[in-house]
C-alpha cells in the first residue's frame, strides 16, 4: 500500500481561523504525525500539501502531487467551523470505495476522540455540490474534518492527542503496525569480578592436651615432623584447614607445621 497525505489550505489561503487557532497550522500537525506515523508502519506515504497563494491553485496543486505519487488511497486534513462538534469525512459521491473509507474513518475516528460521529458525506451535498481534491483524485481519496475549529471541547481532545486519532485512522484504512522484534538480551561484557576470599585472621590457642604431634600439613595423613606441642603452651594459628584425624587444623605462625 502507499498513500499520500496533505494540509488542507495553506499559509496563504489559511482556511478557518478560531482565536489563535489556524486551520492550516493545525492541519499541517495533523499531517506531518500521519506521515511519520506511517513510515513507522512500514508504508510509503508521499506529502501531497500545496502553500500555493490561493484556494483555487492549492487545490490542483494537491491534486496534481497526489496522482503522480501513484497512492491506493489519498487523504487530506481539515477542520471544521460553524458551532458545531463532531467529526465528520467527506467523499466523491461517485466512488464506492471512498465511501466505505469515510465511513470507516469516521466511526474509528469519533469514538477514538469519543466526539458525535457526524458520518461520512457524500462531495455532492457539500454547499459546493463538489469538492475538487476528491473529484479529481485518481485515487480513492477522504477529507477528514478533524473536529470544529471553534469548539473548545474537540479542540482539547483533539490537540491532546493527535498521534493517537492519526494511528486510528491508519488501522481504519487497513495499515496495520509492524510486528514488535523482541531485543536480543543484552550481554555482559564486562569481566568477571573475582572477589577476593576474606583475609584470614590470626588468633592464640592455648594446648589443652598433654602432648599433640605437629604434622607437615592438615591431617594425620600428613608427616609427623617430630615436634609437639605441649599442654598450657600458647601457640598463634595463621591459617586453618579440614583434614583427617580432625574437625579443624591450625597452622602454626612458627613454621613448625600443623
């Protein structure tokens, strides 16, 4: 699928004006998000906006970018004006296919924003009996009427959250989201960390028994040196060691043995 996509009006042909409110500006908000919204979705979406000086050269300018992009289907942003509230989408009243697009676009849209859904409108019961960029377009093409321009209410919801009426409208016109690749887990690359054992501390012992055999290591498995160690003596212990013949074995500082 491709699409194309424009700002209705332009900076010299501004459109309705609210306060401080532009249509054009908003439009182009509107516009740039659908088409970053789109290229996010993995599909071409080719910008079709005109700033030419007057209504009647914006339009065929609109026009004439969005046949030679060669898009399914075009759509252009603007909003409405007159007290009113609601969205509402405009069509060429002789394509069935852009009908059943407004349709859909208009319901998504409105409850989306949760606004009065005012449907989907045919070019030929506009005040102008027909609307140059859907009559013209090659393409089954839309204009969506983005809320009233002059309602605080659909102004607050809608400029509130644009990205999120944009993605409605791309599902509604079949342009679904890219599937999600799970990250790879990250690996460590930092060295291991090799923790060094807690340093040994020396303590005295006191022999208790009449005579014990110093041994060349930790266990009666080990040599006997010849030396003892004798009862009442004190001995300082530097290292200790399981091995046969004992629970525990105790270095001694002297060198003697175990």
């Amino acid at each position: 699928m491709k699409l194309t996509s424009n700002a209705g009006h332009s900076k010299y042909a501004g459109g309705a004006k609210y306060g401080t409110r532009k249509e054009h500006n908003i439009a182009l908000q509107i516009n740039k998000i659908f088409i970053e919204e789109a290229k996010k979705r993995g599909v071409e979406c080719v910008d079709s906006t005109s700033e030419a000086i007057s209504a009647s050269l914006v339009l065929s300018g609109q026009v004439k970018k969005a046949n030679a992009s060669k898009a399914n289907i075009g759509v252009s942003h603007h909003l409405n004006a007159g007290g009113g509230t609601g969205i509402e989408v405009w069509y060429d009243a002789g394509s069935a296919a852009g009908k059943t697009i407004a349709t859909k676009v208009s319901s998504v849209l409105a409850q989306h924003y949760n606004l009065k859904n005012r449907g989907a409108k045919p070019d030929a019961q506009h005040r102008y009996k027909s609307l140059y960029w859907l009559s013209n377009s090659k393409m089954p093409a839309i204009l969506i009427e983005w809320g009233f321009i002059d309602s605080d209410k659909d102004m607050k919801v809608i400029l509130g959250d644009i990205r999120g009426g944009v993605n409605a409208v791309l599902t509604a016109l079949g342009v679904k989201p890219l599937p999600i690749t799970p990250k790879p887990p990250v690996k460590n690359t930092k060295p291991p960390v090799n923790t060094p054992a807690p340093k040994f501390k020396s303590y005295k012992t006191k022999v208790i028994k009449n005579s014990v055999i110093i041994r060349t290591g930790p266990g009666v498995n080990y040599k006997d040196t010849g030396a003892r160690v004798r009862k009442n003596e004190v001995y300082t212990i530097i290292a200790e060691s399981l091995g046969r013949g004992a629970k525990k074995w105790g270095k001694l500082k002297s060198g003697k043995g175990w």
